[in-house]
C-alpha cells in the first residue's frame, strides 16, 4: 500500500509488515526455487553444479524487488522475470536446471504457504499474548460485578471476569483455527504448466525441504485452502474487533468503567482520553472482512489457472495478513494496562432490581480459565 | 415472498428452501422451548404438568408465523411475541415454566444450530453426489486429452478426467468442513439474559436431548462459529462455482466440447444451448460470498447481545444456505448426463508442439479416485 | 427470502415489499410486453388484432409466478416461460407477434426499471418523512446543549438540534440521488437479442409509453446503471444507519438523552426498553451493503449478455430495495415521537471547562433548514 | 511497503501511485494547514508574521513521513504528530495560530479531497485515453461482423465495433459520473472539534484558497460524498473490467479473434500468448470493489466522528484510487494495438442461420460516436 508509511503503522505490526512484505515474498520465491533444484539434484535430475549454482543465485539481497515489480506488469506474473534474472544469475550452462518442472503458480503458490506459515507464527503468538491478557482480567475480575448489556441497554449483572472469559474464548478459539491450519493446511504447490504434475516423491522431497505439507492433489485450480485461510483470519480480526468495540463501548465519557492505559490524544481537545487502540483494531478488521470478500470470490477461477481471480489473491491475502496483525495488536496494547474502574462498574448497575448475583459469570470464567489452561500446557 | 416465488427457484432447492424456510425457522425455536421444558421438568426445576402442557403447544401449526414476524418488529426479535403467544397458549398457571432461564438469543442461535444441522445435512448429500459425478466423469475420462488452460489460453494437455478430479478435490474439502463443522461445531446455546447461565448440567442436558454439543461457554457474544459455518458455505458455494465457470467456458460455442444435457433456451434464438446451470450456479455463488461478508462482519457485536450485528446473521445465514444449495444443485444438474466430446477436446489441442503426454494427469485421477473412495466408505 | 415472513417484516415496509415481490415483477414484465405490442401496432408492425389479443393477455393475474419461477430453473430466465405462456394465451395467429424484436434481457432489464421507479418512488416520500423529522428535531432542539461526542468521548458541546442538522443533510443528500436518478437514468431496454436493436423511433415509443427514458444505446451490456442505483439504495440505507446508530448510543442506559417512543420489550427482563427500530435499521444496512456489492461485482459481464453476474442482479437488487426500505422506515419510526431528555444532555456535559458555547451549532441548523425549506419547496 | 513494490505495479499505475502516496498525503494535509493560516491572516484573524511562519512551516520536505505514521499510533490520527511537529518548526510564539479553530478530521478529509481530486483528474484523463482508443475501435471495425454472444454461447451477429461502442458508453458514462462528482461535491471540511463551526466566510474563503467547494454544511459526521466517489471508482473500474473480459474472451485461443499487442509470457510454456493486461484489470476490480464495500460501510459512523469507520477510509480509498486507475490503464494499454482479426470472426459467425444484417450495430456505432465527439468537445 502507498499509505504504508501513514496510515499502515496504526493497521499491523513492523513484525508482520516485514514477514509479508515484498522481500518476503520474493525471499519465499527464491526459497522454493532453491528447494526445488536441491530435491531435483538428490534424485539425479540436475547436476550437482547446478544445484550449486542456483542455491548460491537464489540470495534475495542479489534481486531488485522494485524492478521485478515493474517488469511484472508485462507478463501479470512476477515469476517470470524473476526467472529470467534467476537463469541470468546462474550463467548459460545451468540456467536450463532452474525453475525445472515447474511453473509461476507453484513459485507463488508455495510461497504463499511459506508466507502464510511466517504470519501465522506471529499471530499465534500474539493470539497468545491477547488471551493471557484476557484470562489475566477474567482471573482479576472473576467477581467484579458489571452491567451486562443487551441490545446497548443495561440488562442484568454479569461480572467483568465473565466479559474477559467470552473475550477469552472468541479468542482462543481463532487460535485453534490458525494452529490447525498451520498444523494440517499448508501445502506446498508443485504441478507444472496445467497441473497435472504426478512425480510425488519429488513433491514429497520438495514439502519436506520447505517443511510443508504434501497436497492430495496440486491445488493451483482448487483454492479451498486459500479460501479457509482468509475465514480465518477475518474471524481472528473479528474476534479482536469485538474486544475493541466492547472496551470502546466501556471508555465511554458516560460510562467510564475502564480507560486504557495509552489513550490517545486530541489536535484540539486537551482533556480527551481516546481509545486510540481500539479505534484501530475496528478499522483494522473493516478492511479484513474486505479481503477476505476477494479471497472467497478468488474461488471460482478460469481452468488450470485463473485469468485474474489468482492474481487478486496475492495482494489481498498480504492485506489481509497485516491488517488482521493489526487489528489483534492493537486489541492487545489496549487490554495490557486496563484500567479497570470496578466501584464506576457496581454505580452503573444502577436499579436495585439488578441487585449482582453473579455466581454464575463467576462459574463460566473457571471454566474458561481451566480451558485456557489446559491449551496453553499442550 | 419477494423474489422466492420467480428468482428463488433458480437460486436453491426445495430441500433446501424448506429446511430453512420460516416455518422450519418456527418449528426449531419451539424444538427449543419444548427441549428446554423437557429437560427441566426432568431435573424437577418445573412441574411434570408444565412439561407436558409446554410440549403439548410447541406445535408449529398452532402459530401464525406471518403475525409473529410482524410483531417482531416492535421488538427487533421474534421470540417475543412467540413466547408470549406459548405462555398464553399453555394457559396462566404453566406460562411462568415457560422459556424460564432462558432468553431470546438462547433461542434462536440454538434453533440456528438445528437449522443449520438440516441445512448441512441436506449439503452432505448433494454434495457426495455432486463428487460422485465428478468422480465418475475422471474415471471415464481419466485419459482423454484436453488442453489445459491458464490465463484463458490454451498452454499444454491435460486430461479431461485430471479436469474433473481436481473439481473432485475441491467438492471433497469443502464437504470434509461442513461435516467437521456438523461432527464438532454445532452447539446449543443456553446462556440466559446476558450469558451468565452456567448450569451445565442443564445445559448438557440440553445439548443432548436437541442432540447438539455443549459448548465450552455461552457463545452470544462469541460469534466465531457462525463466521466459520459462513466461511464453509461460501466456499462450498466457490468449489461449486468454479466447476460451473471451467463447464460454462467448455461449452462455448467455440470451443464446443462440452453440452450440458438439459441445455436453456433463449426467448428469441431457437439454436442456442444455454449452459442454464451454470449461469445459476455462478449467480449463486455471487450472492453467497456476500452473505458471508455479512455474516462475517456480524461478529463484532456490542456487549452481551449486539444491536444489529446480531439481527443480521438470521437472513443472512438463511440465504447463504439457500444460494449454497442453489450453486451445489444446478452444479450437479450441469454435470449430470454432460455430453463430453472427446474428439473436439483432441481437435482443440491445437498445435504439435502441445501433444498429448497424460500419464500424470491420469496419475492425478487415480489417487483422486483413491482418496474418495476412501473417503466415501467412512 | 424464505424468511420473508418471519425476518422479512423488521428489515423491510409492507409497501415495499409489495413493490419490489414477484408479483410486481411479473406485473412489470407484462407491461413490457404490452407496451412492446402497443407501440409496434402504432408503427403498423402488427396487426390491430394482435395489439389488442396481447394487451388483453398480459394481465398478472392470469399467470402462475410460482409455476414459471419453477420453469425459469431451466433456461436462466423466467422470461423464457413467460413468453411461451404469453403466446399460448393469445392463441396461435398471434403469438408471432408476442416479444417481437425483443429479448429476455430486454423484459427483465426494462420491468427491472419499472420495479426500480416504483421502490424509489417509495423511498423518496420516506425519505420526505425522515427528512422532516430531523428538521423537526433540528428546529425543537437547535439550542439544547449535548455534548459533541468524538471517538465515543465527550469532546465538546454541540446543540442535539445540530445533531439532527446533519442527519438531515445526510438524508437530503441521499434523496437528491435517488430523485436525479429516477429523473435522468431509469431508461427502457430494448436491444434484441444481441444488443444491436436500434430502431430508434420504437425504442422512443417505448420508452414514452412505458415513461421511462431513452437511453444513448442499449445498455444490456453496460451496467452502470444498475450499479450506480445499487451504490445510491446503499447511501441511503447508510444516511439512516448513521442516525439509527446515534440514536441506539444516546438511548445507552448510561446515557439516556433520548428514549424512542417505541421502545422494544425483552422475552425475560421486563425493565428493558430497547432501541428495537435502530437495531433493525442497523442490521438493514448491513444487508443493503452486501447486496451493492453483488451489483457492483455484476458490472463485469461477458459479452452481450453475461453468464451469471446478470442473473445475480435481479434477486441483489430487490433485496437492497427492501432493505434499504427497512433502514429508512425503522428509523423514521425510531425518531417519530422520540423523547428528547433536555436535562440529560445537559448534565452529561461534564467538566466546566466543556461549557456550552452553541451558537455555531444554531447557525448550521438554520442553514440547514433553509436548505430543506428550499428543497422541499422545489 | 508491502506488495507495493512487487504485485502493485501491476495494479496500479506511477502517476496514481503518486498522486495518493504518503508522501501526497502529507503534503496535502499541510496545504490545509497553510491555506488555513493564510485565510486567517487575511481574516485578521491571526497576524502576518504568524501565516509567513506557518506557510513557509508547511513543506513537506520538512517533515519524515515514517516517523509520523508510527507516531500516529498512539492517537489513531497522523494530524495529532504532524501539528505538533507544526508547531515545534514554526516556534513557540506562532505555535497557538497552527492549526486554529480545526480538528484532525479537518485536516484528513480536507486532504482526502484534495488527494481525490489530483485522483479524480488522472483517471479522467485516462479515461478520455481510453474512451479514444474504444472510439477508434469502433469507427474502424463499424461494420466488422462478429458473433455476438449471449450466456456465453454463440447469438446473433453484431459487429466488433458495436461491441467497442458499447464499451465506450460504460467508460463515458463512468467518466461523466467522476467528472460531476469533481465539479460539484470535492467540498473544503472546517467544522472544528465536534463539526460545529459556522463561520461560513472563513470556510468560503478557505474553499477558495483550496479550490474546493463549500459544502452545505460541515460533512465529518455525514460521509454521503465519499460513499458516492467510493461507489464512482468501483463503477469505473468496473467499466473497464467489463472490456478486459470481453477481450481476455475473444483471445481465448479457440476464439482467436483478437490478440494483445505485447502479450504477456510465460515462465514455463514460451508459445502462450497471455492477456495479461487484462488479468490485471480483472484483479483491479476484483480489489475496488472490496474498497468500495469498506467505504460504503463506513458511512454508520459514531456521533461527530467515527470510531472506526472513519479512520477505515484513509487507506480504503486511497487503495481504491490506486486499483482503479490500474483497471483503466490496464485496460488502455490491452485496446491499444489490438489486433483484430476479421476474418477470424465471420468465421466464427459459425452456422448459416446467423447470417450478418449488422445495419443495427452500424447504426448505434454512429450514435455511440456522435455522443463521443460531443462530449468530448465540451
């Protein structure tokens, strides 16, 4: 994005916006490249020099992103001219062995799973990170008792503590769904021109050099998996959305129930404490869902390989990667710290007819604190 | 119904329609009413007579379900009205037993659940049939030559069953998510006013006798499940969507090497062989992801009951398993009695330079084939 | 929808439903066809008789919307068995002169402008509705202080008045769309079946006579148009959603500076008094949006009539219609009788330093008012 | 910048790129805050020393874009950095007539504008280009039989330049819709803190020295005008998408009818001839139309300024702008040189029945351009 250095801190993380940034990407590129000519050397299929050869060409710092970038445009691939400068690199005699039985797809596509897997990690761990700051306030709060708000009105008594625990657990399970992506659904690509490439024991060799998975089938026309991905990570930005809008909802002037430890301030208003964090974790998870809208849309491509579905897939999931790092970021920075205003909770519960009989928000956060438990042991 | 009588038909199937139609919508909300009783008057928290009076009158065909969705209005639920028309039903001295504990989200996200089981199952089935064709269509033609197609030209042959047999794998996934999501996913909700209701005998007893799961907490305010059942619809759709799209391109005019079996017709030109199916599936497919984005957007919602997020999931959820059933249906007419031109599939093939070499396509189809019959014994 | 009866009546007006149901398209269709025959029997295209046999016949209630919905499945189209219907109405000397030069496209796409102007037309007098209920409460409330309210924090004072003001404006906005698009771009259709109809003394009449415009070229190929409406329903939707979600926030139980007068009832706690319009008028955008994105994506279409993004259209653009009518009829409804609470606000200003000072606040709602005066005038 | 350098060439186009960088960002924002000081001064309103401080202040050169997006974090605002970064280079003496009487979200939507405008200006100009280019294509091939083709399948005959025509009329008609919304709704934004500033000569005079126009009333809280240009761009890059299929169809190799004038190649199969323009342009839209839905989303904004939804449309819409001028010079680039193939068409014409009477296509060609040259001229 050209508003990367304005507008993009606020909506990711450096963390992420280095894992999946255009050297990322072409670093992930070159990695299979590399991958696929070592596998092709230990089973004979090109010499030893040329495996060699293109381990040694296949050094990111050796490539120009910006002009691969332009010289893509020609050919809507920038696989091609990273090939042709690959084969440059590599010198006449081995240039034949690059890139060998293979096709721009399987470069990009594996390097989406290469990709994937890097911001994968991250989030997991800031998953991890946001859901001990959540069973830290569900554990703190497990009996402070809080309006529980229906619709936008008051309804009945609930506890802070239970809050945090649901909290908790839209987190915890997102996580899941990242993990066991992680676990079972990143595969590598390797099919050739239209797919039809069967050698597997070389696909085999090929995902365990890359440490990823070997697909059914290769995946270039089915994009199921890529699909998934994109649900899930909407559903973690989403998961880190509801937070923020709670706690944005909880800041409130009025309502004064907790106040973040960071808040923003205001180019003409001194006083104001702003929400900063949870503002950006909102916005964050808007332009999520968005991507997400493309990637699911990106399903239905055109034969062995999409006329403009596919190519949509590359920035949106990037986008989508950041913005959903962001999103959980921000949600993170704004729960460490809270202040949590536990007399302003009771004063708000207002009418005696809500007298807090919170045994059971108590009951449901041990029971969400001795399932978060048991997750992070594993 | 605006637009189901005229549009609908094309869009989904009567199945489908049904079992998620508003009279289905009514029949699980009192399901629920009637369980909740049930399970109650068994741990004695309410009279056996209540029971079987509440029971008694948990009869869809005792309840207009066109004035109850116009007495929603006025409270933005349509559990109101239906529950004071259950309490009136069963007379003054049970109504107090009836929906106790329980609040209006209870009911209609676990009658969502119940709705979506018939809903999923209904996808199961068309959905082994729709790999049972496919898989057929990659053994018959496991060695016909096609061309391959990338970027909508022509690159190097395939076969016509390696085709089939990736469309295979894609109708295969998104099967193995819905019946994940059916085996593990669909959870009954009992939460009460603000999600604080932590019996879980109730609830698991509950849980059984609706015989859905238990969950781990209340899941009001926790709307990853709907996102991620959205997600697998949506991309049910796109695997549906993009057989439809690769058989539309086949059956081109020119390129001719596909007719469907029952082929529209055109309101002015008698020659045409309208690929009907396809056209609709493709349609499906677009209002499909858009209710996904909904549904995905929908997750963050205000506090203990969102004010609107929530609102929205009820249709959206409902279309999308409309138009999911719509894209898997005409999907399946469409390749049903496919007319496959095997000698125009070898003609367009085109140049020498591209002949026929199969041997890993084919290779593709058998271990396709393996992995669904494989799959298809569990 | 199949939830038309029971979700149908919160996100959608009984008028609009009715408008935009299959019966009205039906009923516009046929007028299509009367108005085709009409104008060719003036020119002396066909017979007197024949005008006269197809006129007579093209009365909705002879035909079965259910039955040619059913039909439609097989050809695409419901006008392909409207058609056919149509001919064996008029018996067989007439029948060549039913659908004379036209195409499905053109019935659908024209009876689509037909539909259009009708739910406009609504939209447009509820909107006159809703505009002037916020120059109401902008007139009432032009000097009572609330506090302006930025990032969900108290900033500085503004009127409730000026709140309303820019409510206004954003409604008055959205009207001025819709009434320059019904007055300059709801043109008939009639290109035959490629596109290339351009007897363009016919299409005049047509348009004439079924008061529609004429447009510069047939336009089954270019669909601006559609998408332009679809952005312009979603605007509209989003105008009222804006107040809904101000109204829903000010009637917070912690903020309670306005209670709607029609406050929506709980099925368990009956202290509750919830914001029922705003929830659903909330939750009809969220919907109007998704459909203008189907209509938006629709503008790709292949060739002279597209393969799917067309047909997505029919059904994409009459639920916006009726949602984008449930937007604004929930939240004129939401603000008719709304209890203003004067005091409140005045209290809930907070900190001196944050005094009412309002005189900007008054002089943008009379500037405000005037423009309406002066619009509403016209 | 992630992806930027690597997929968004292929997206977007340098002059786009830069017209709503950072960097233009920047140093738009600082031209409010100079035109600002500049009225004032005039106004009396703060002395002449303070505006030559504060304009010679506001260059960007001054000012590290980087570190300002990473200081913007802490408030959810670049403007809260960037005045106090102001105010820091002017002194301390002239510090309190920075930024006076505003607030951030002057600054940003006023930027958003301004940046809009030099947007708005480049696709016009690419659109005119384009608009040509279509004009050419369908004066030259007026009479030039091609299939037209329906669902996919071949119809009737129109010709190649009718087709051209028609794409002309959705470029012209997109190009009409930005270059109304150019002329009338890019509105200067001053409404202070909470959008209650009234002093219209002070905003009049600031829209001048902006070259925008006044706005009715100040728009923070009613974001009609960017749900509009939202909804424009996403039309726009639809109307070209709408050419890139058609084109990327008939280069199909089975149809053959045109090919690209610098196909794209290939890393694998050195005979294809890939559209790869049009794939481009396919996922430009493909990308727009996502923004469009964020920003359409975005006008549910919360009281005076939103806590989310606002800050979603910086990158949103600047994205939009990138994605759509890349769908248009895309598809610029694909029309320029294209080679037709004439005699490949007629052949493709296919059965006798479908014999060429393509008086009508000829006939909306001179109409087509006749409109062309019209609004052209004005």
């Amino acid at each position: 994005l050209p508003s990367d250095r304005l507008f993009g801190p606020s909506l990711t993380t450096d963390d992420m916006a280095a894992a999946v940034s255009d050297t990322a990407w072409l670093a992930a590129m070159l990695r299979f490249e590399a991958a696929l000519a070592t596998v092709q050397g230990r089973q004979g299929l090109i010499s030893g020099d040329a495996v060699a050869g293109i381990v040694a060409a296949c050094n990111p710092a050796r490539f120009d992103v910006t002009a691969l970038g332009h010289e893509a445009v020609a050919s809507a691939s920038p696989v091609v001219p990273l090939v042709a400068a690959l084969r440059k690199a590599v010198g006449q005699e081995v240039a034949p062995s690059v890139h060998r039985d293979a096709t721009s797809q399987d470069v990009i596509d594996s390097a989406m799973m290469l990709i994937s897997r890097d911001g994968i990690d991250i989030l997991l761990a800031d998953l991890a990170a946001l859901a001990a700051e959540c069973a830290n306030l569900a554990e703190r709060h497990r009996d402070t008792p809080i309006a529980g708000r229906t619709l936008l009105q008051i309804a009945l008594p609930t506890t802070f503590g239970c809050k945090a625990a649901i909290w908790l657990e839209g987190i915890l399970d997102a996580r899941r769904g990242l993990a066991g992506f992680r676990r079972d659904r990143l595969a590598v690509q390797l099919g050739g021109p239209v797919g039809t490439f069967s050698g597997s024991e070389l696909v085999a060799d090929l995902a365990q050099e890359l440490d990823l998975a070997q697909p059914d089938l290769p995946w270039q026309a089915a994009r199921n998996r890529v699909a998934e991905l994109a649900a899930m990570l909407a559903i973690t930005a989403g998961a880190a959305a509801k937070i923020a809008l709670d706690v944005a909802l909880l800041a409130q002037s009025e309502v004064a129930e907790v106040v973040v430890a960071a808040p923003g301030h205001s180019s003409s208003m001194p006083h104001k404490r702003n929400p900063a964090q949870a503002i950006e974790a909102r916005a964050a998870f808007a332009l999520a869902t968005a991507q997400a809208g493309v990637l699911l849309g990106a399903m239905a491509g055109e034969h062995e390989r999409a006329a403009g579905a596919w190519q949509s897939e590359w920035p949106a999931l990037t986008e989508l990667f950041r913005v959903t790092a962001g999103a959980v970021a921000r949600t993170l920075e704004m729960l460490t710290g809270l202040q949590v205003d536990a007399v302003r909770m009771r004063a708000n519960l207002g009418p005696a007819q809500i007298a807090p009989d919170t045994g059971g928000a108590a009951a449901l956060v041990d029971r969400a604190i001795g399932i978060y438990r048991k997750e992070m042991d594993q």
